[in-house]
C-alpha cells in the first residue's frame, strides 16, 4: 500500500469519519455519529475476498499469481457512491445529516419519534 497514512492501522469508525459517512446519519438537527455496524470492515472484506478469488482464477488460468492490496480508505468512498448521486437532492432544500431522501428508489429511511414508557 502506498500515500501518506500506508503504515498507520486503520479502525472502521475512524475510515467512516474521513469518508463522510458520519455526516449522513444521526438525527437532522445533531452531531454525525457512526453507524451502528461496523459498515467499512464489513465491505472491505467482501472486497478482498472479490479480490482473492480473482487473483486464484488469474493464477489457475495464466500460471502467475498477483498482489491484491484492499484499502479500507476506498472502500468507504466507493460506498458514498450512492449518497453521493443524490448529493443534488441538498441543493434542493433537503437537509443534511441523513436528509438526502427520500429518492426515487429507496423506502423511508429517516428516525421515527416513538412513545416512551408510561406515555
């Protein structure tokens, strides 16, 4: 792996925070938070077992075998690609903080106030 951050370990939360995933959850008018599971460890190992599998059938098939380097910084951008297609939504009053719907593809999605004990 090479760039500036190659030798530093990486933590899911932390990835979520420089790839703004943060900013896109909580609720409207708070702080970003995390999401509640661990989102960028789990596509980053789906992404390298992609990875490997393809390196085995390049292997099999040409006799050479190859280096598969995963990036957990990449992978957590490569999920904003969705959000980040209906970034112009923003531009058109919707706030932020997990505001980008809804979109003409996805169910609700947004917190629902619910009663508390003895109410």
């Amino acid at each position: 792996m090479t760039g500036p951050r190659a030798a530093e370990g990486g933590y899911d939360y932390i990835l979520q925070g420089y790839a703004g995933w943060m900013s896109l959850t909580g609720e409207p008018d708070g702080p970003p938070e995390k999401t509640g599971l661990s989102l960028v460890d789990m596509a980053t190992g789906y992404a390298a077992a992609l990875a490997l599998m393809s390196g085995l059938w390049g292997a099999r098939r040409d006799g050479v075998g190859c280096d598969c380097d995963i990036s957990l910084f990449e992978t957590a951008m490569n999920l904003n690609m969705y959000v980040t297609t209906w970034q112009p939504l923003a531009r058109l009053g919707a706030r932020a903080h997990g505001e980008l719907g809804p979109t003409p593809r996805s169910s609700p999605s947004r917190t629902s106030p619910r009663a508390t004990a003895g109410s």
